[in-house]
C-alpha cells in the first residue's frame, strides 16, 4: 500500500515545525524554509541545464547542504537540542569560496555590470541568485525578529549568492556566449536643466 501525500492537517492554514509546536503557514520560519526550497528546486534546474561535471557535482553538493539548511530552519529551536538535524560546517562555506576562486582564474575581469541573459542556464543561474538574497533576507529577518537562525546559515546564502553569480559568468565562459553587458540609458539634459 502506498503512503498518501496528502494529510490535511494543514487545511485551516496552521504546519508543525519539526519538534511539533504548531505555527500558522505564513510564519517568517515557514516562508524562510519555503523560499530554502524554492532556491533548491533552481539550483536542480541550472543543474539541468549546465553541461559541466565539475559544475553540475557542485550543484549537487549544494542542494544537499540546503536540505540541512531547511531542516535547520525548519525546527523549533526550542526542542532542537532533544534531537538529531544535520549541521552546517564552516568547512561548507570554505568549499563555496574554493569553487569561487577557482571559476575566477578563468575569468574575464569584469569591467562593467552584468544583465542576465545569454544563455537559459545563465538566465537560470541568475534567477537561483535572486531566490538566494531573498532566502537570506528572510534569515536575516528571523534574526531581527529576536528569533533564532544559526549564524552559519546567514554566512552561507551570502556565500552561495555570490558563488551562483560566478557561476553564471562561468556558464557563459564554457557556452562561449558574450555576457551582456549594462548599458545605462542616460539622457542629454536639455537647455542647461
């Protein structure tokens, strides 16, 4: 027998966080680990799209260490101590800034902003690294609400925001696709004003 998905506890809008205690879904807790999950379900389609091992293998990585993050911000830190949840390693954020520095040796000095674009798996790329400030925002938000989030988790989206972003350069990079550059519009000023 199979095991429903559906269990229609959460129909008058209130979820568990792990450990039990009930919130309403529009938690700041609920909406940080939502958007943890929208940012891992990015990270699986520039994945997709990438035809880089090294890259895609990274990608994986990430995903895994955002199931920890979730799972982290999914808890009732209050009861968190009674049990078991994965932790983020500072290592975790050493292995971004390797992968960072090691795509840049490579790179272009970059001269001048970058658009998205180019390439689906850039455009991609850059949407996984909007979803990731946005994730990092909400943490940041739990911080400032007096609620807790391990720091390391803070550290970590910023990292991974500007590891995502490098990527999409490197993307470009291995694509041979010309990044597309900002060009301000800047209008003459007319008699004098």
């Amino acid at each position: 027998m199979s095991l429903k998905i559906y269990t229609k506890t959460g129909d008058l809008g209130k979820t568990s966080l792990i450990g039990g205690t009930k919130v309403p879904k529009s938690h700041i807790r609920i909406d940080t680990y939502g958007t943890v999950d929208e940012l891992n379900s990015y990270i699986g389609l520039v994945g997709d799209y990438v035809d880089d091992d090294s890259s895609r293998a990274t990608l994986k990585e990430i995903q895994d260490r955002l199931f920890t993050i979730g799972s982290s911000l999914a808890c009732d830190p209050d009861r968190e101590p009674l049990m078991k949840i994965p932790d983020l390693k500072e290592a975790d954020i050493t292995f971004l800034e390797r992968e960072i520095d090691g795509m840049n040796e490579v790179l272009p000095v970059m001269k001048s902003f970058i658009l998205p674009g180019g390439h689906v798996a850039v455009s991609t790329a850059h949407i996984a690294r909007c979803v990731c400030r946005r994730a990092e925002r909400c943490c940041v938000n739990i911080k400032e609400q007096d609620l807790f989030v391990e720091p390391l988790v803070i550290k970590y989206l910023n990292r991974l925001s500007d590891y995502l972003f490098v990527l999409s350069r490197y993307i470009s990079h291995l694509n041979g696709v010309t990044e597309v550059k900002w060009q301000p519009r800047i209008s003459p000023k007319l008699n004098g004003h």
